[in-house]
C-alpha cells in the first residue's frame, strides 16, 4: 500500500514518516521509503550521517534510465523522451514491485538497516544550485510519480513517501496515488490551515485522508484539534525524549520509543491497511489517465512533440491481475 505523509514545514511530518517507517520495518514488512520534500531530511531521520544523506541516489538524474526500464515494449510509447510523469502502463509495460531486484531499484535506492530491520530509502535529490532559475523542483518529483503509476503493491507491502510541504503536494496529480494520506498538524491556526487547504482539494478524488495531531501538550490542544478537524483527527503525538535523542544522532533501540507512541504508529498503520482494503483498481488506474490526458493537453505534447493521449490503453488496469501482462 502507498501512502503519504503531508504537512505544512515544522509540523514534523518527516519525524513522524520516519517513526512510522520504522515501526513497519520492526515487523519484518517489506517497506520502501520515498523522500520527496525538496529539503531531504529523512534520510538523516532514520539514522543516515550528513555524508551518508548526501550520498544517496537522486531518482531526478536517473529520468532516462526509470523512463526505458518502464516502457518496457510498450507499442504506445514510441520512445523513453516521449514519456512524462504522468504517462500510464499499458499492455507491455514493466510494473515494478515492493520485494523486487530491477535496474530501478539498483540506480535509485539503497538499503537503510535500522535497529530492528530494513528499509529501501530513494531520494528525489535536493534542489541545487544549477537548478535555481532554469528548473522546477516538480520535475525531480516526477520520477516519483512516474514510479508510481508503474508500482503494484500488495497487503502488507508498504511504500511510505515524504511529500513536499503545504499545498505544493497537488502540482501533480501524485496526490491521488496513495491508499492513505497521513496530515501531520499543529494544533494553531496555521497547522489546521493546511489540513482545510488540502482537504478541499482532494474532496473530489476520493483521497483518504486522516490527520496527526502533533506536538500536543495537554487537553487544550486536543480540545482544539478535535473542534478544527472533526473525525478526520485520528491520533496524536506529544513530546518524545526517544525522537529528541534522535534529532541529536543518538537514538536508543527503537523498542525504547514511549509506549503512547507505539500505540499511536499502531493506530496509522490499522488505518493504512484497513485503506488498502479497499482500493479499486480501476478508479485507480483512471486517475491516473485523468491527470495525465490534462498533463498532456496542457504541456506535455507540446515539449515532446507527440500525442500523449495515444500512450493511454484503455484496456488496461494496473493491479495483480496485470502482471502477467508485464513479465
């Protein structure tokens, strides 16, 4: 199952995505981790040095190669160059999954061991100076997306994506690629002002969203958060003298985390998993054809000078059932 952790900067959304990947990692679950805020922090959440950060992968450099490797032998797509973020698998197309080895997985992830587990961690790559003024950081993004629109996850699979702060998560139609939105809020005014901002704009896509209260102090800040947010406040998370050890690089075993905190990761993951259960694969599948039809008419057939729409396969369903189609 895919799902995202949002949140407007400060909340602590990357903290909280970390804790999480970690939870499910303790349990032996297959995990891929995505860091895709333009400030890379999750790496260094889950333990990484500065120099071990720096050194991941960026997904972005590796455009072409994600773009060849999922066309597969794709009669629509003429060409990798003429793939966008948005573009579908069809028939012919090569889906990637959670427990796999492929030539993705080989360019853009690396192993994170944690104390228990493991994890795959990508990174989109940080905003750099040679982008200032000539790129848009969506465009790392991208391969994200890209990714994963070509992804079949199963149950008890996980691919957990920290999103870019705020508003920004809906440059793309990424949005409605996860099973569960997790929104990570303050209880002031400005941290509930995202939750109604994102709210609002996902109300038409069906987009599962609970939120997490964070940094709750006492029963006023609860009293707050429950009368903002409503039934979408699923738990909250107070201080943690575990994650404060970790914010200074010396975290101690994992199972030493507060047992209130276990609880609430506990509470996120039922609530992801009772999601996924109800995925519909063609409603999935066609939202993704949505915003890659927009994409195309908007920009994309004019940068690469073909007909997007005809990359649509409109006999084809992302899920289990098309895997065959992909091996």
């Amino acid at each position: 199952m895919k799902i995202a952790f949002v949140g407007k900067g400060g909340s602590g959304k990357t903290t909280l995505s970390s804790l999480f990947v970690r939870h499910l990692a303790a349990t032996d679950s297959p995990v891929v981790a995505v860091d895709a805020d333009i400030n890379q922090h999750l790496g260094a959440a889950l333990g990484l040095t500065e120099t071990e950060a720096a050194a991941l992968p960026a997904m972005g450099a590796h455009l072409p190669l994600i773009k060849e490797y999922l066309r597969g032998s794709n009669p629509r797509i003429v060409s990798a160059e003429t793939m966008i973020k948005t573009t579908p698998p069809g028939e012919g197309s090569r889906l990637l999954r959670v427990r796999e080895e492929n030539p993705v997985y080989e360019a853009c992830a690396r192993t994170v061991r944690l104390d228990p587990g493991e994890v795959r961690l990508m990174a989109t790559g940080p905003f750099t100076e040679a982008d200032l003024g000539v790129a848009c950081y969506h465009s790392k993004v991208g391969a994200v997306e890209l990714c994963l629109n070509h992804l079949v996850d199963g149950a008890g699979e996980y691919v957990v994506v920290d999103m870019t702060a705020g508003s920004d998560s809906f440059a793309s139609g990424m949005f409605t690629r996860f099973d569960m939105t997790f929104l990570v809020a303050e209880p002031t005014r400005k941290g509930v002002s995202v939750y109604r901002q994102y709210k609002e704009y996902a109300r038409d896509f069906g987009v599962a969203l609970k939120v997490v209260g964070n940094k709750v102090q006492g029963p006023d800040d609860l009293d707050f958060l429950r009368q903002e947010v409503g039934e979408d406040l699923l738990v909250t998370v107070g201080h943690s003298d575990w994650v404060r050890a970790m914010e200074k690089g010396r975290p101690p075993s994992f199972d030493r985390l507060e047992p209130e905190n276990h609880r609430a990761l506990r509470t996120l993951r039922e609530a992801a998993d009772a999601s996924y259960a109800r995925r519909d694969w063609a409603r999935y599948t066609s939202q993704m054809v949505h915003f890659h039809l927009r994409n195309a008419e908007s920009w994309g057939n004019a940068k690469t000078g073909a007909d997007l729409a005809a990359q649509v396969d409109p006999d084809f369903v992302l899920g289990e059932p098309a895997t065959a189609l992909a091996r």
